[in-house]
C-alpha cells in the first residue's frame, strides 16, 4: 500500500528552503524535481542534513522494535488466556471463542450483527439468495472474501432508510452490532487489559490506552466491519461532502471511561476533550457497560462557520454506532457513574485523498497551494 509519509527533518538555516525539510516518500521531492538541488548547499550543510536523516532512521528503527517486542508481548498473554480457557472446558460459548472470524454468513446474522442490520445489509442486490440454496446464492460474495477485501460492496440506499437516521450533518446512527456480541467484545478486553497486570506483562501498559483490536487477536472484526459497513455507506454518504474517492486502511481499538478511571478495568479517561480523528471517516460504537454521562458532543466541522458551536448531543446506545466525517469536532462528556466502552474503527483514503493532498489542510479545509507538502515548496 503507498502511503504519503512525511518525514520532519531540521536542515541548515543557510539552505533557501522552509525551516522544515517536509520528504513526501510517494510524491517527487525537491531532490527528483531538481537533480542539482544540493549544490547550492556546503559540505557542512549537507553533512547536517545527513546527520538528521540518519537520527531520524534510527528512531524509526528503535520505534520499530519497541512496538513489535509489545505485540510479541500481547501475543503471548492473548495465547496464555485461550489455554486457561481450554482448561476449563469452554466450547463456542467461551471467553476466547470470539477470536475464529466467521466463515458463513449465517454466523455473521445470528452472532454478530443487530437484527435491524442484518436485514438492511443482506436485503441488498449483492446477497440476492445468500441464505437459501438457490441459483443466485453462488453469486454472493463469500465471507473470507468481503474480509480480504477481495470485493467492493454496494448496498442498496432503499434498504437503508429504515435502518440510518441521520443525526445532524455528516453524523448517522444506526443499530449494528447485537447485544450478546457487544458483550463478548467487552469481556474479552477486560480479561485480557486485567491479566495484562500481572508482572510478566506489566510493562506492555495494556490498560493506560486504547485497546488495539488487531493486536488481541480481533483484527477479523474490524475487517469485518471495515468492508461490509464502513466503506459502502461512506461511498454514499460523504463522498460528496468529504472528497475521497475510497477509503483503502482502517484501525479500531476499544476506548474506556469511567467514574473512577482506571487501568486494569481498561478505562483510563473519565471524560475526552474536543477533538477531530485522524480519519476520513469514523465508526464509534457504543459497547456498553451501565453507565451516566459520557454523552457524545458534535462541535461542526473544522473550517466551516459552524466550528466550535454545539450542534448536538447523542447518548451512547450498546450496539448503535455512529458514522462521521473524521473532522467533526466532537467531545466525551464526563462519565458520572459506571463504566463506558467504544468501539472506534477510523477510516483512511491513502491512495485517494492522502496521496494527493495534505492531510493537515484537508482536515482544516485550507485552500490554494500555501502548503508546505505543495508543489510551492517541493
């Protein structure tokens, strides 16, 4: 996957260019546009440059490390928890049970989705027949396809009618995940943020952020919900307003609030400032447990008229999820009583929108070619 990455690196002041040397790694630098670039510049000048250049290597390295010794780290808890659970028995009812993706629709309706969802996603052209033996059944997609993202889904718009309820602007809700998998979701990350205290893996610091679903072992879900939800009703809901010609990456992780905020409880946060994603588009699902307070605030959109002002409020329903443009300004309230658990999947255009433009200026809605990353400076 190509992706635009942007690497900050402090050059000389002598050099005629931007106090930040701004590299995107997929796009011409100064240097393909210019082949001479350098001369222009002191031996001195370009030894600093290459002094950065290689600082910068080796953070990248030491951060590379560090983060695939954790998920060894997590992988190993995660392996330690499902043979406690062979131990005592359980069969396709149990704690880790949840981490086998699906391999039948059938599961996908009965185990995972909400009832209103089930009916709305599989009523659509593209899963004609997907649960009677019939001749249009082997046209449908199969699940380990739609989770490879080996097809693009499209679902039909009358069936979501019904379904989505649209909240204020670029803001929808509607019931997605059943009630039973919610909970199973939950009981797994706690188990697995509270087993994360023990000495051994105390260092991993489970519980003091968000909870990285692809590095528990439930990567299937947000592919899951990634592909079948995510990317076709964002194809008909914000491809206008948000320009994006597809969204191609996606990370999800659990977030947790409480009265009382705490680590081995997987809830850190009792409340979350305003804030905007780092996403086109965002999935939040509400996953319970009881709680007051932690309402959602929507603060409108970054550079528009709108932004800063309270456009509305929504209170956290266990298995509704909320879609929105990533740069909505919203807010958790602070949780009163309980504990609150989210469900976020963010999703990015890399090879549409992030590949030809700026993400800050996107996200802030700055037009003309003033930027940094532009050809102006590149």
């Amino acid at each position: 996957m190509n992706r635009t990455v942007l690497v900050v690196v402090p050059v000389p002041a002598a050099a005629l260019i931007p106090i930040h040397y701004l590299i995107p790694c997929t796009r011409p630098s100064a240097m393909d546009r210019y082949p001479n670039y350098l001369s222009r510049w002191s031996f001195d000048d370009m030894d600093e440059l290459e002094a950065s250049l290689e600082r910068q290597l080796r953070e990248v390295r030491q951060q590379k490390q560090s983060i695939r010794e954790r998920r060894d780290g997590i992988a190993l808890l995660i392996r330690n928890i499902v043979a406690e659970e062979k131990k005592k028995g359980g069969g396709n009812g149990c704690l880790t049970s949840i981490l086998e993706p699906p391999t039948s629709w059938e599961e996908v309706r009965d185990n995972i989705l909400d009832p209103q969802a089930s009916d709305a996603i599989f009523k659509s052209k593209i899963f004609r027949g997907v649960f009677k033996t019939s001749p249009d059944h082997s046209s449908s997609p199969s699940v380990e396809d739609v989770l490879n993202g080996k097809v693009s889904l499209k679902l039909d718009p009358a069936q979501l009618e019904v379904w989505m309820e649209q909240e204020m602007f670029d803001v929808y809700s509607f019931p997605l995940l059943s009630t039973e998998f919610c909970r199973r979701v939950r009981n797994l990350i706690r188990r697995t943020v509270s087993d994360g205290e023990k000495e051994e893996f105390k260092h991993l610091n489970l519980g003091r952020r968000p909870v990285d679903l692809d590095t528990v072992g439930l990567g299937w879900v947000n592919d899951l919900l990634f592909h079948l939800v995510i990317r076709p009703l964002s194809q008909l809901l914000f491809t206008e307003t948000e320009k994006f010609q597809g969204l191609d990456w996606r990370q999800g992780y659990i977030a947790g609030y409480s009265v009382n905020p705490s680590a081995p409880a997987a809830t850190p946060r009792q409340r979350l400032v305003s804030h905007t994603d780092d996403s086109e588009v965002t999935l939040n699902i509400g996953l319970g447990d009881e709680f007051e307070g932690g309402a959602l605030h929507f603060r409108g959109l970054r550079g528009t008229d709108e932004e800063g002002r309270l456009l509305g409020e929504f209170k956290p329903q266990l298995g509704t999820a909320l879609l929105h443009a990533g740069r909505h300004l919203h807010e958790v309230t602070p949780v009163t009583s309980g504990d609150r658990y989210a469900f976020i999947i963010w999703a990015r255009s890399w090879k549409s929108l992030r590949n030809t433009t700026c993400p800050c200026c996107w996200l802030n809605r700055k037009q003309g070619s003033t930027c940094v990353c532009g050809p102006r400076w590149n």
